[in-house]
C-alpha cells in the first residue's frame, strides 16, 4: 500500500536533490559527515546510546562496538531528532521506522549516510527556506518544504494529523554563530514550478467547485477547474476569454439558478 499521506511532486526537489546533491561529492556533504565531536552524558547517557544501537536508530561504527562513538554533525542532528520524538511519545520501532523512510536514498550517495537528511540540512543551513520534518498517525514520515506542507493542507491531500520538527531551529541551535534562520513570512515567494502555481492560483478562485490534473505524458498537464457562478453574463464574459470551456445552466421556474463554468488549460513542465 501507498503512503495515506501525499505531497504534490515538485520540480525544486528533483532539480535539487535528485539531480545536483544525492551523486554529488560536495565539500559540505564531507563536512556534514565527518566524525570529529562526542555527545555528552548530559544529553544522552551511554546505556541509552548502547540501546539505540541494538535497536538500529544510530548506526554502530565504533571499533569492536566498543568505546565511546565519535559523531559526525549530521548524526547528531539526527540524535536530536530521535530525543524529541521520543519527547513526543514515540517508541523505537516507530523511530525506526522514521529512519529507514529517511534512508530511502542513501543507496545512491557514496558521502552521505543519511542523504535526505543532509540535503534538507544544507536547505537550512544556506537558505531562509523553512523545512520540517513531518511525522503522521500511521508512521509515515517526510522531509518537506512549509510551502509544500500548506499546498498539501490546501488540496487536502494529508488526512492525517502530524507532529513536526523544525529543522531550521534544530540546526540553528546547534551552529548558534551561524545565524541560520528561515522566513516563516516570505516563503510562500519561493519559485514553484507552473503546474503548482496553477494549482494554487484555481483554488484561490472565489467559488470554486473542483480542481482535476491530468498528466498526459511527462511534462504535460491538464488542469481543468469548475466554478459556481450566479450571473450568466458574467460567466458568458469569462467563457469567452477562454480557450477551452463549457457552460452548464441550471434552471427552476423559467429562471437561471446557478451557472456552472467548466475551463480546461495545458500547463508544460
């Protein structure tokens, strides 16, 4: 079964991750990686590190898995993820199962050990871009932009109810010099690609009855919208303005009732 909970695939994402971070072999991702700093017992005790490596949450490299573990500051981000889901009341298995949808990519990244969560770390590190770390009743879990969080609250395509952690904060409490910070105002700027802003720009319209996509081949969309309108010249005036749209007239008594404005557009990738 498919995940119950979807998000609207973006052209940010693949251009991003798919085609310029997860094969790349970038100075940051080396640095991200590099295990150079201890976790003291004042955040987490070795007893409890010793459980999460039996348990799979933190990959045990240590020699003979003996020793005290040097972490790399994605593994520590990754650490702090785990104490406030647990914070949350999720168990291990849960946890575990967080980490193996987040590792889903890192078969094809030869530097991250856990890709995903490096890209959307870099986001945070180098850009006002808020980004979240989403979990749902069912388990599922996602690294999402916040704008691509509304669009999915929007076209209610997320059923279910979540927790979240903000990664902007959670890095930028970890590199308090950096000044890392998100624009929880100016995201929604963001560049989205022309069959999103459609999207948003149809359910934004003032009575809108539906919104249906059709993908006809890669790159190419039909998006076709249904309007509610009262005024049958208003909406003769709004037909005419269109390529492609149909009217539909409901009538009682010998008067109109409600005019029905059905328009379809082509959206290229």
């Amino acid at each position: 079964m498919g995940p119950k909970n979807t998000f609207f695939a973006n052209d940010w994402f693949d251009s991003n991750f798919l085609d310029k971070f997860v094969y790349s072999d970038s100075k940051i991702k080396h640095q991200l990686n590099k295990q150079t700093q201890k976790i003291g017992e004042n955040q987490i005790s070795s007893r409890v590190l010793n459980h999460w490596y039996e348990k799979g949450i933190i990959i045990d490299d240590r020699p003979e898995n003996k020793g005290w573990k040097k972490f790399s500051f994605s593994d520590a981000v990754w650490v702090t993820i785990v104490i406030k889901l647990r914070k949350f009341g999720l168990n291990l298995e849960q946890i575990k199962l967080v980490k193996e949808q987040l590792d889903y990519y890192n078969k094809l990244d030869k530097v991250s050990k856990c890709s995903l969560l490096d890209f959307h770390i870099v986001v945070a590190m180098t850009s006002k871009i808020p980004v979240k770390l989403v979990v749902f009743e069912s388990g599922q879990a996602e690294l999402v932009r916040q704008i691509d969080l509304d669009l999915a609250n929007t076209i209610d395509s997320i059923p279910e109810d979540f927790i979240s952690i903000d990664i902007n904060k959670l890095v930028g409490k970890m590199l308090k010099k950096q000044g890392v910070s998100a624009d929880y105002l100016g995201y929604s700027d963001i560049p989205m690609s022309p069959i999103v802003k459609e999207i948003e720009k149809s359910l934004s319209a003032e009575d809108i009855q539906s919104v249906t996509v059709n993908v006809k081949d890669k790159g190419r969309y039909v998006v076709e919208k249904t309007v509610l309108m009262k005024n049958m010249s208003v909406a003769l005036a709004a037909r005419n303005l269109m390529k492609h749209g149909i009217l539909e007239e409901t009538v009682f008594g010998g008067k109109t009732s409600k005019v029905k404005l059905t328009t379809t557009k082509h959206i290229k990738k």
